[in-house]
C-alpha cells in the first residue's frame, strides 16, 4: 500500500525522461533521428573541410593529396 496516490507522486525530471526515451517504439526513434541526419549530414560535408583547410598547412595538404 502507497502513501500517497499515483495522481500526487512527485518523480524526478531526469528519471521521467530516461523512462520515456528508454519505452519509445522504434518507429518514433526512426522519426527523431532522420531529420537529425538530414541536417548533420550537409552541415559536416561543408565544415569539416573548410576547418580541415584552414588547419592544415598547405605544404601537408599537397602531401597527403599525392597519397
């Protein structure tokens, strides 16, 4: 026997969270996760080279391009 009703528990945010991700169908994963792709993947095709470029010296840019 409960103390308190369900109606008037009080949980914590954190707990409630991972239960709610941890009990979510695969379909709705699917749904979460393929925009999140969508968006990412533009996004590294153009920022990982440009930082590449401007992190890299040239000299070791034209050496591993040779490779």
């Amino acid at each position: 026997m409960e103390l308190f009703p369900a109606s008037i528990r009080i949980y914590c945010t954190e707990d409630v969270m991972k239960a709610y991700f941890n009990n979510l169908p695969m379909k709705t994963w699917a749904l979460l996760v393929l925009p999140v792709v969508a968006i990412a993947y533009p996004v590294v095709r153009i920022v990982v080279p440009a930082v590449v470029h401007a992190v890299v010296p040239d000299v070791v840019r034209t050496v591993l391009h040779m490779i």
